[in-house]
C-alpha cells in the first residue's frame, strides 16, 4: 500500500518537485503553470489563501489583485478573457451570489483566453452565514464544474480546466470546500508555460449579450453542453473502479477519499466532474451493480440526475443533505442502508466538550464600538465582519445580519416601516467598499433617518487581514491610491459625517448621540486600526489594583478576553484582574471603570 506521498510520486514520476501545498496553494500553482496572466477575487473563507497564494509569483508572469467585491473580481477576469489572456478569479460560495449577474452572461458569452471560476463552498458553515451548494450555479448557468477530491487534483484540474474552457469556449467552475482547500497534502508539481495571448476577438455576437445575440448564444451554450457530457464521461479525471457487484457509489470531490476510507473494496465511480453529467456512463455504472448509492455533501444533484434516468438511486435517505460529511457520518449511513453492519456499542462515557463561544480580541476597537451602539439603545441593523460577534453577550448590540452591506438597506426598510427605535446600521470598512455604497446612496436619495456608523478598521479583519482600497495598499502590499472614507460619504449626499476614534469612549458615546438625533442620514466612522494589524497597538499591559476594585464588573461588560476573575472577593462578588499577556493596553477597561481602579503600571526603573 502506497502512502499518499508515494502514489503522487508514482503518479508523476516525470514531475519536477513534489511540495506538501494546501487545496488553494495547489489551485494557484496550477493556475500559474497553466500560464495566468489575470487573477482577482475578493477575500472569502475558504478561498482567500488562493490569491494570496498567486501574489507570490513573479509580477511579470501574473497580475493578482484584491477587487472591491466578488462580481468587479469576475468583471475583470473577464476583461482579461476578452483580450485572450487566461484569467482566474477565486471566490467563496456566497460570493457567487454577488458575481451571479456576470456569470450567468459570462455562460453565454463564453470565453477567448480560458477563464477559470474557482468557488469554495462551506459545508458545514465552519465561517458563512448558509451551506449553499455552487455545483447547482453551474446546473443554472449550463457551465462546467469540476472536483478535486485532494490538492493533487486541485492542482491537476485547475490546470485542465483552463484547456476545458478554451476547447469548449466555456468558463469552468472548479469547486472546492473547506476541507480540501485547507487541507494539505503532497502535489507533484511542473512548470509554467507561457500560453500567448490569442488577441481581442472583435466579435459582437459574442460579446455583446443584446436579446438577438443572447438568444442565439443560448442555443450554442446548450450545444457546448451536450458535447461537454461526452468529453466529461470519458475524460481521464472520471475513474470507474471496479468491485463487488451487488453495491455501487458514484460519488465526488472530498467525499471520494471518505468513501474509499469506510469501503475499500466497492464498486466506484469517481466523477470528476459533477457537472454536467454523462447519462451513458451513468447508465452503465447504475446497470453493473444491483444497488445504487450517491454519497454527495449538500444537495442531491447527481441522485436526482441518475434518478431522472429511471434508476433506483439512495442517496439522501442516508446521507444528510445539511452540514459537512466525514468518515462517521459516511459509515452511519451504510449502517443505516444494511452494507455495515452496525457498530459494536461499549459503556463507554465521552465529556462533552466546554463550549467556547468566539470573542472579539482584547483591544478590538469594535467592542467600544457597540458599547456605544448598545448604550443608544437604537435598533441595530448589523453587517458580516468581525463585528457579528457583537451580537454575543456580553455586548448584545445587533438585531439583524443578512448578507455583506445588507445592514443599510435593512435600516432603510425598519425607517420606513415606522420602526418607533431609532436606527443604527453598523458596517465595516471592506463590507462598505463591497456593497454599502450604493445603499448608502439609497438612503440618501430616499431621505432615510437613519444613522450609519462605518467601522473602520483599516482591514478586512475577518478574512486574517487583506488590504482594500481604504489600506493604502494592494495585495502585493504595494502602495495604492486610498479611499477618503468622509470625501466618499459626503459625495454621495450625506450631510452629517464625523469621524471618531473608538478608544476614546466618551466621544464615540457622543458622536453617536449626535449622529441618531440628527434628521436624516448620517454616518459615523468609528476610526481605529484592527489589534491584529501589522502594525501592532501594543501599550503597556494595565492593572487592576485589586485591593481597590468593588466588583461593580463594569470593565467586564466589555467582554474582553484579558479581563478575568480574580481569587479575591469583595461582598460575595469576584474581584477582577487582567491577563498581562493579553492586554493590548488599549484603556477602554480603564475608561469605564467606576472607582478608578485600573492603572498603567508605573515603568520599572533598574
Ligand atoms: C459575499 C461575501 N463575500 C465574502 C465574505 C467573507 N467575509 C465575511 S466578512 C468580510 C469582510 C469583513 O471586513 P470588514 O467589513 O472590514 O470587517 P472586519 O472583519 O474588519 O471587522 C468578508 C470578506 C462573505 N461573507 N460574503
């Protein structure tokens, strides 16, 4: 038996290099062998390394850039397309959501210099607000989707689906999720080949989607996908393996190494490609077994493909259609389905596991924030970032979040409805460059009263820290031109903007009053650098002077990770102290302290 590191050895005995890579550090060396000279996305768990990734290789092979939201990154793919250079754009899976108006043209436009559309899904939301499938995007958009089950053949696909997409004048998903795009595990890497541009293709019929040219390119489109089944049903990435007759699995991408893990020996067929699907090979698979399984996280996309052949077909029966698969949920099933026999069960007693609810970092300028948010006692419309968790105890200072810039529109829809609270919608600075503008013009324009308090941190703190238009900075860390937050909000109509920074709670308390008892929109920049921040705000660590404390437990409110209990009492409260090792010395415990007990250490003199 072969380790994973030999059977990639074995597999590519002509490579140059076997590396340990990532599923998204092995999507980008194949986009960059694969000759790329255009990549963009916007950052996304599970996605973002993949362009971070792309940013390492040399500037004159590939231009790699953070765009302002996930359509502008497909837009300029597609720029990159039409002039017939291969382009790559990288998202994760709600991402697609905000990209679907391009993508859908894209399908029927189809492409000159390959295009190549990677989305990494989620299942299990480890850190999405759903679990959507993106395979049925590409069902939607007639589009191919290819998927790797390892980084193996992240790297391999990516690479052919950049020959698929030029072949078949199609863009090409390849799909990817958590599991695979953070899992690493050896690739047998080669080299990059310099692929020449094939020149702009001056031909609007094929360019310009008007209703004449979309109805004509539609019928090609479904012509491209009765030839792609055919070429996907015999490709080399569909593997059919053979085994017992009397159970069959068809099954893709990560589920394939757990299928393999709980029934070595079965009968197999590995798609690579779950979209579209060949209804010859399906046939013939279905026919040489006398049950057939789908084992697909998700949705039932290829059961209900082979079911509409007239096969009988388990699938979801077994196998949940919501969260992430393992090796456990996988053999549950089989049990459930009579293949396993069912586990012997001993008395044996597992603890369960201390919850750990995710906190805000110690000094993170959100939390003074929404103390403030929380104080106006105002109807908060939130926004995804960092921020959500403010919705948690102890800070409890959000009542909605939908999806990224939701919160102004939401705003604007609670002041018109006659919601009797005043209105807050908090947002943060890569989400406002994402979607908030047009709905902060949207307020203006329908003289919502409403208050707007942009959270800027000066990152995209959730993602692990990407630079925006509002860094100063590309994704090559290179010097860029850098939004003026107030310029901006002014420009588009708002009358009221002030810009505070969130360490100074007295002022942020302040401005916020002011910004909600103004009559209509106005917009509050809550100015303080992430904690995470390359450029570190690390003061010294404060400390409380136990002796005085009262356990008021006000600092506590704040739900900093640094301040904790201490052994000391004071009338039947616990006293509290600070964790010096945490503390960023941001003050914000200090400011709210009640009896004016927590102190910046005197420096010790030698
Ligand atoms: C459509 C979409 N794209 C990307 C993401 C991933 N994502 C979640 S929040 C966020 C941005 C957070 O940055 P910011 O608004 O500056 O807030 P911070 O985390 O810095 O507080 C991103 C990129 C997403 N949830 N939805």
């Amino acid at each position: 038996m072969h380790t994973p590191w030999q059977a990639a050895q074995s597999l590519k005995s002509d490579a140059k290099e076997l590396r340990p890579l990532t599923g998204n550090e092995a999507i980008a060396r194949g986009a960059w062998e694969a000759g790329v000279r255009v990549a963009a996305a916007y950052p996304g768990t599970p996605s973002t390394e993949i362009l971070e990734n792309l940013a390492t290789y040399p500037a004159e092979d590939i231009h790699a850039q953070w765009s302002t939201n996930e359509k502008v990154a497909l837009d300029v793919a597609m720029g990159a397309s039409f002039t017939g250079q291969r382009a790559l754009c990288a998202m994760k899976h709600v991402g697609l959501n905000v990209a679907a108006d391009a993508f859908m043209s894209l399908a029927y436009i189809g492409v000159n210099g390959g295009l190549v559309l990677v989305v990494c899904d989620d299942p299990g939301i480890h850190s999405s607000q759903n679990e959507q499938d993106s395979r049925i995007y590409g069902m939607l958009a007639t589009v191919p989707v290819l998927e790797p089950s390892d980084a193996q053949e992240a790297y391999d696909f990516t690479k052919l689906a950049f020959e698929i997409s030029e072949q078949f004048d199609t863009p090409v998903i390849v799909r990817s999720t958590t599991r695979l795009s953070h899992t690493r595990s050896p690739v047998a890497v080669g080299l990059r080949v310099d692929v020449p541009s094939r020149g702009f293709l001056d031909k609007p019929s094929k360019n310009v989607m008007i209703p004449a040219h979309a109805r004509a390119r539609h019928n090609v489109v479904l012509e491209r996908e009765a030839r792609l089944k055919d070429y996907l049903g015999a490709a080399p990435i569909t593997r059919w393996e053979r085994g017992d007759a009397s159970f069959g699995i068809v099954t893709a991408g990560t589920c394939y190494p757990y299928v393999r893990e709980v029934l070595p020996t079965a009968s197999v067929l590995k798609l690579g490609a779950s979209w579209p699907l060949s209804g010859q090979l399906l046939r013939e698979f279905c026919a040489s077994v006398n049950r057939v399984f789908v084992v697909e996280e998700l949705e039932p996309v290829i059961e209900k493909e082979i079911a509409a052949l007239g096969f009988a077909v388990e699938g979801k029966k077994f196998f949940p259609r919501a969260g992430e698969f393992s090796p456990e949920v996988l053999r549950a099933g089989f049990v459930q389905a009579g293949i396993l026999p069912a586990p012997v069960t001993h008395n044996s007693w597992t603890p369960d596991m201390m919850p750990r609810p995710p906190v805000l970092c110690a000094g993170c300028p959100h939390t003074s924030s929404f103390m403030a948010v929380r104080a106006s006692g105002a109807r908060v419309a939130g926004d995804i970032g960092c921020y959500t968790l403010a919705c948690l105890d102890p800070l409890r200072g959000i009542d909605t979040t939908v999806a990224m810039g939701s919160s102004i529109g939401n705003a604007i829809g609670m002041a018109k409805a006659g919601e009797t609270k005043p209105i807050v919608a908090t947002i943060g600075d890569s989400t406002f460059l994402h979607a908030g503008i047009p709905a902060l013009i949207d307020a203006v324009y329908n003289q919502a009263n409403i208050a707007v308090m942009l959270l800027d941190n000066h990152i995209t703190a959730m993602t692990g820290g990407q630079e925006h238009p509002g860094t100063g900075k590309t994704l090559r860390g290179e010097p860029a031109p850098q939004i003026n937050y107030e310029a901006l909000i002014r420009a588009c109509g708002v009358q009221w903007v002030k810009t505070v920074d969130s360490y100074d709670l007295a002022a942020t308390h302040q401005a916020l009053r002011e910004a909600i008892n103004y009559r209509g929109v106005a917009v509050l920049i809550s100015n303080r650098p992430c904690v995470l921040d390359p450029v570190k705000i690390k003061g010294p660590a404060l400390q409380v002077i136990t002796s005085q404390c009262t356990a008021c437990q006000s600092c506590m409110n704040l739900g900093c990770p640094a301040l904790t209990w201490s052994d000391e009492w004071f009338e039947g409260r616990h006293r509290v102290k600070i964790d010096p090792a945490l503390c960023i010395g941001c003050t914000l415990c200090a400011q709210v302290c009640t009896i004016d007990c927590i102190k910046i250490p005197a420096p010790v003199t030698p």
